[in-house]
C-alpha cells in the first residue's frame, strides 16, 4: 500500500533528510513507535478486533471458490436423465433441449450423482452439500456477480467478506482478514470485494497470484527483503530501510491522528491508520505464509502443483489453506471464464481439469489437517447454463434454476437440497435465493443475518437488505 505522500514538496534534500526535517518541525511528531503496550490497546479497539459472534458458530472461516461465468450445473452436478430422452426436441423455450454429452455416475455412501468431468472433486461427495435449487435476479454477468458478493445488484453495497469481518473481526493482527486472490475484474470489479459503508478495514485486500511461470513480483521483493520502494518523493528510486519506513509511517500517522482529533470521526482517516499499519507487518508476514518452499512434494502433488493445467489454480487453493491456517477469516478464490455460449465440450472440459484436482486437494488437506470442521468452503458462479441451445455447441445464462455448493463448517455432507425442474430450467423444489444463502454462510459463522447491522443513510443495513432465511435443512 502505498500512503499519500506530498508530491510537490522540495527535491533539493533526498528523501531520508525531508523526512528528518519533518519530523523534527512537529514536537507532537517526536516518537519512535508504540510502545508493546500501546500496540497492544490499538489492535484491542482496531475495527479488525476478534468479536463474539451471536450465537455458537459452526465455521471458523470462509473459503469461496468463485467459478466466473456462470458454471454449466446441467453438465456438471444436477443429472437430469429427462434432459437426455429429450434432447433435439423443441423445448417449450423455442430452442432444442440439450442433453449433457458427459456421462453422470453416483458417488460415495451418500449416491449423489457427480458428472464425469470432476472425478477426484467426486471422491469427496460425502463431504458435500449441492445446493441444486440456486436462483438470483439478474441473467446478466455483472449485475448477478455483484449480488452474488453484495446482495445487491442495484448499489453499492458491502461484500459478504466485508460484513464476516464486520461482525467476527480476524484472528491475525498480520494479515488481511478479508482476501481476495485473482477477483473478476470486469464483472463488477472491486465491488465485489469492497467495504461500502463499513470500515475501511472491512474491504478485502486484493492478491494477483500466477501459475509456475510468472511468479508475483512484489512478493518476491518481499521475500528478499528489499523494503517499501515508495517515499515522500516517488520520483526517486530508492529502497527504503525498515526502521525508515517504521519513522516514516509514524510522521503520517501521527498527522492521521491530529486530522482526526479536529474532526472527531473521520471513517476514512481511521481506515487510512489502519491500513498502513497493517500493511507495514505484511512485510514480514506475507512473504512468510505465501512461500511454499516448506510443502512436501505429496502436498504439491496433491493440489497440482507444477502440472501444467493445474498450476496455476493449485497454488491459490494451497495458499487459501496456509491463509486459512494463519487466522484470516475470508478468503476468496477466482477461477473463470465458465461463460460458455459455445465449444462447451472443450471449454467446460477445460475448467473442470483446472479446478477439479486442486479443489479436490485442498478438500483433502483441510480435513487431514482438523480444518474442515470449521472451515466453511463455497463452489459456484453468479449463475448457471441453460439447459436448451441455439448452436448445439453451448448453453445461454440461467438465473433461474442452477447449482453451488458447501462443506465443512457445519453442513451436511453427502446431501442434496433443493432442485430444478426435471430439464434443469428453473428451481422448483427448496428454492434457495442469493439473500437465504447469505442468511446461511453468517449463521454457519455464528451471525444472525437480521442482527448483523450498520446504520446508513438513516436505516439499518444488513447484507440481507429484508428477505433471507437460513437453510436449517442442510445444517449438520
């Protein structure tokens, strides 16, 4: 993160001697740091504090695996053998229904059926609960991923991250609380990841993270030691030292907290002192829990690691378990395009190669490690596939009937709730909205949705804005 720091002042003295002479104008700016004791009141009362949640939860944390695009739930986890007889057909939709050209097969003690293309994910049904009477609002990508996040498609509205941090608080004054790695970026953008109203400190922090090939530049800057290139003149290139930059943070958040004793409340000025803060011990933190070299060869292997097709999703499930692991309570997973309006067979066949393995994985090592139990894992897109086609070759969007699904976090595994009519349409059976799946992911977390409120714009707020019930069916 990089502090807003005055760019028209002098260039006639370097860097080091601006900030001393600086420091040295301000007799309130004369200190070297908290003391520990005062560090430890500042992350007592930070917006990021640990909280108690309203009742027991059943989850510790959130892991979302977001499949961009609109997944085909008719070619992957909702089996319709009535769609197979009927395929070439017209449907009353004016265009031919299309059956899935995979063949579906049941899995585990709990039989679910599980579609061909995710054969290690299906090693894992018992673990998990398809939520196969899934609908929102909206057919369109970016207003049906916003709501997905948001609850809302219509405003601005904080992200459901936004509002688990809100209400929980994190469990690693280190790190980010709320994390974002590879989110979509033209569907909605940092939408989907913002605070809104909230704190500052409630938006997620966003990580680009790439395959084998292209490593992250700025954590391997990181790794290395090589401090904050950013100073109070950023036309200069010059590393900045730690206890520099621990000076130079000081000065800005000292002249922070003047700001906001003139103004009393300020949200973006306290957002403004926490967020540097907690991007200064990121530096030791990040590079520490995002450095793999200290995975076995099995746990590499057992994500796909090092595979080319599997590479790059891998690393993003293996790092939201180590995340997970160091008490950040929301981490999310970007994965996409699954817009397949065309060439399904290859496209589709593609995604599920690149994220059945890894998210097969992660499964794996989070119950091998005790961390399922309380860790609650999401699978889905804004929206599913139509289960009729134009070209024959791929499926339109479907708002109205698709699936997702969770495990772990105190759901039932090997269970089926909800369904779509017998081609796959539209939900018809335990309909299960975007507000009643909110409703649900905060009760897991030990948040009563109606509870969970902030004050704006001269009402109570709340993710689920006034519809919302908890799915009590799928809870273990």
């Amino acid at each position: 993160m990089k502090p807003p720091f005055c760019h028209n002042m002098t260039t006639s003295l370097s860097r080091r001697d601006a900030l001393k002479s600086l420091s040295a104008g301000f007799g309130f700016l004369a200190f070297a740091g908290l003391s520990s004791a005062q560090a430890a009141e500042e992350n007592k009362n930070s917006a990021l504090a640990p909280r108690v949640p309203h009742f027991e939860p059943k989850a510790k944390r959130v892991i979302f695996l977001c499949m961009r695009g609109g997944p085909s739930h008719v070619d992957t986890l909702d089996y319709k053998p009535r769609l197979k007889r009927d395929h070439g057909r017209a449907s009353s939709y004016g265009t031919p229904w299309m059956a899935s050209p995979w063949e579906f097969k049941q899995h585990g003690q709990s039989g679910l059926w599980i579609s061909e293309l995710l054969p290690n994910l299906a090693r894992h049904a018992d673990d998990l609960c398809l939520l196969r009477g899934m609908h929102c609002d909206q057919p369109a990508h970016a207003q049906a991923m916003v709501q997905m996040h948001t609850g809302n498609f219509q405003f601005v509205r904080p992200s459901v991250g936004a509002w688990t941090l809100y209400g929980l608080g994190t469990e690693n004054q280190n790190l980010p609380g709320y994390i974002s790695i590879n989110p979509p970026t033209a569907t909605g953008g940092a939408q989907n990841y913002g605070n809104a109203f909230l704190p500052a400190a409630c938006q997620g922090t966003k990580f680009t993270i790439q395959d084998s090939s292209q490593r992250n530049r700025m954590i391997d800057r990181l790794r290395r030691g090589e401090a904050n290139p950013y100073g109070i003149n950023n036309a200069v290139n010059e590393q900045f030292s730690k206890s520099v930059q621990r000076s130079q943070l000081d000065l800005i958040t000292a002249l922070n907290r003047e700001k906001l004793q003139q103004d009393k409340h300020n949200p973006l000025v306290e957002g403004a002192i926490e967020n540097f803060e907690l991007a200064f011990r990121m530096q030791d933190a990040v590079p520490e829990v995002m450095d793999l070299s200290d995975e076995t060869e099995e746990t590499l292997a057992l994500y796909g690691i090092n595979e080319d097709s599997t590479d790059g999703f891998g690393r993003q499930c293996l790092l939201a378990r180590r995340f997970a692991e160091s008490g950040v309570r929301f981490i999310e997973l970007g994965h996409g395009s699954w817009d397949q309006h065309s060439n399904i067979q290859t496209a589709l066949a593609d995604n599920c190669v690149e994220t059945d393995k890894p998210i097969a994985g992660l499964i794996a090592d989070l119950k091998r490690r005790d961390l399922l139990k309380d860790t609650l894992l999401l699978w889905g897109g804004e929206f599913g596939r139509t289960p009729y086609s134009d070209s024959g070759t791929g499926r339109d969007h479907n708002h109205k009937g698709y699936t997702m699904w969770m495990a772990g976090g105190g759901v039932k595994g090997g269970f089926s709730f909800g369904a779509t009519d017998e081609h796959g349409y539209e939900a018809v059976e335990n309909k299960m909205h975007v507000h009643d799946w909110h409703a649900t992911i905060l009760h897991l977390l030990g948040l009563d949705h109606e509870a969970l409120t902030y004050r704006y714009a001269g009402r109570e707020m709340r993710l689920t804005d006034v519809a919302g019930s908890v799915a009590r069916e799928i809870l273990a």
